[in-house]
C-alpha cells in the first residue's frame, strides 16, 4: 500500500513539475510575440475622407526589447500602413531611468513617422508635472524623440484630410478653455509671471481651434490614462472642466490587466476609481473598445509590464500588442 501511495506521489510531483516547466516555456515565448490587435471604430457622421483612416497605438513599452535592437518590433510596425502612429506613454520604465535605447532603436527602424505623437505615461519623465509646469525646454528623452520624428503633443495637432480633419488633442489641456486661461495669464503682473508664460500662451492659441470645430472635424483625445465611468460623471458635472464632445479617446496604462486567468480574466488593474484599487476590475472595462455616456473609448493592452509587484513583472495568458484602428462610418 505504501509503495501504490509512493508512485502516485511520484506521478503527482513529477506532473506538476513538467506542467510548470511547459507553463514556464509557453509564458516566456507569449511574452516575446506581438499580436496586431486591429479595431474598427464607429464614428457618427464620419466625413466620407475619414472613411478608412487608421492610426496605430503603441504604449506601455516599459523598456521592452523584441528581438536586437527592436527588429521584431519594427518588422511589425513596417507591415503595416497607417495614417497617424501614436505613442500613449510609459516607454521607460521608471521616470528617472536612462535607458532610453529600447523606445529609441525603435523609433530609428520605424519607416512611418510623417505623424507621430507621443503623450507621456506615469513612468516616463516629468509626467506629474501640472500644466502650469509646462516648457519649451523639453526632457532629454522626449527630446531625443522629436529628433527621431516624433512630435510631444502638449495641445492639438490637426491633420487635413482632403476638406476634413482629424484634431489630436491632449486630453488634459483639453479640459480647460483656452480663451480663459490666456486671459489669466496675460492679466498676471509682470513680476509674477512665470519664465515660460509664453510658451503656454502658445499652447493656449493653439488650443483655440477646439472651440470653432465643424462637422467636417474629428476630435480625438490622447492620454495615458484611460477615462472610468465614475471619472467622467465627476468631469461632466464640474462647470469648472470643459469636457469635450470627444469623436475617440485612445489610451493605455492597464496592461490588460498584466496577469490573466482563464474564466477570470484580468487580476487587477491600476486605477484608484475603482473598488479595491482595481483588484477584480469589471472585465468590460479593461483593454479593448467600450463605450459609456456617448464617449467611444480604445484601450491597447500595451507591450510591456510594470514592476508594480516585482515577482510578477511579466504578462501571463495576455501576449503584447499594438493596435490598428479604423475610423469607419457609422
């Protein structure tokens, strides 16, 4: 009887072990592929230029390399064709880091860049800076970026398509109306006047353009952060926050959870509007496309993972993803 009890305990471990060991080697293989994620966005009375446009989202790289020098990487991105490419923050790994190489290399093999913007996420330098904080002496990183043809989008970035146009704001800055704030800071004596008021007058200017849009324009907020439904009931009941009739807000920051189980889904997410801070977050609002009081909303999963708990600073059942959106007429 003994000896019957030995070989099932020897059985047991010894399938436990080769289950874990091919766990092991498919989580380590599922972390290094990257899956196109490609998503059609409805858009009412989409002007018939609009009809088609893509933009591809890359975001939360966390220094992640594909392959030497991001080949993989690249050879995806180049695949495809797009009309804008929009990075949606966190490609360093800490905002103090250095490492600027993994974001860099691939930004140097990517071929298209005619329209490129970048927003920073919480990892990256200088991201919890209020608006007011605002210069033109830009981070060595972001800086390095806009050699490399990617333009930091501080206000709006409009692209004209044939008699239309599609308007990338910066979701922050959006909140705030541009004639205001000009005013406060033109009023502000000239001994309080901070060094760079200019620069954000200039930002301010640019921003006027998002109060004259017409049916022809298509406004699309950047951010880092996606928008939960109790955040956007705060935004809309705050006379003080002037939240725009947004066509799309496109956004990262959850890794789709990070860790996935099968039936479950996503353990957690980061986000303190939720309960719990986002242990066992509603799945429909994790990665992906939703919609909630007429704001269509896109969440990429991203590439990388966070050092959030360092034991688990790998993507499980969740491989990395870009993301290729169509705007299409709805």
């Amino acid at each position: 009887m003994e000896c019957m009890q030995m070989r099932w305990i020897k059985w047991g471990l010894g399938f436990f072990i080769v289950s874990g060991s091919i766990l092991m080697v498919y989580t380590l293989w599922d972390n290094q592929r990257i899956i196109v994620r490609e998503e059609n966005i409805g858009i009412d009375d989409l002007p018939e230029e609009l009809d088609g446009f893509t933009i591809l989202q890359i975001t939360d790289l966390h220094e992640k390399t594909f392959g030497e020098n991001q080949r993989k990487l690249i050879d995806k991105v180049n695949s495809l064709e797009y009309d804008a490419i929009v990075f949606t923050g966190d490609m360093l790994d800490d905002a103090q880091s250095q490492n600027y190489n993994p974001t860099y290399d691939l930004l140097d093999g990517i071929n298209n860049l005619d329209h490129a913007l970048f927003v920073s996420g919480n990892t990256d330098p200088n991201h919890f800076e209020p608006i007011s904080a605002r210069t033109s002496d830009k981070h060595d990183f972001v800086k390095g970026m806009a050699d490399r043809g990617v333009r930091p989008l501080e206000s709006i970035y409009p692209m004209d398509v044939g008699e239309a146009s599609v308007h990338f704001v910066e979701f922050e800055i959006s909140l705030k109306d541009p004639y205001d704030e000009i005013a406060k800071l033109e009023s502000s004596s000239q001994s309080a006047k901070e060094p760079d008021d200019e620069h954000l007058i200039n930002l301010y200017e640019e921003m006027k353009t998002i109060n004259d849009l017409s049916n022809e324009d298509i406004l699309i907020s950047l951010y880092h952060y996606p928008l939960v439904d109790q955040r956007i009931d705060i935004y809309q009941k705050d006379p003080s926050v002037h939240f725009r009739d947004y066509d799309l807000h496109i956004a990262g920051h959850y890794h789709g959870g990070q860790i996935r189980l099968p039936f479950l889904g996503a353990l957690m997410v980061p986000e303190a509007y939720y309960d719990n801070y986002g242990l066992l977050p509603p799945q429909d609002r994790v990665m992906g496309y939703w919609e909630y009081d007429g704001l269509k909303q896109y969440v990429s999963a991203g590439l990388g993972s966070s050092r959030a708990v360092g034991f688990l600073n790998f993507r499980f059942l969740n491989p990395p993803e870009i993301n290729l959106l169509t705007l299409k007429k709805e």
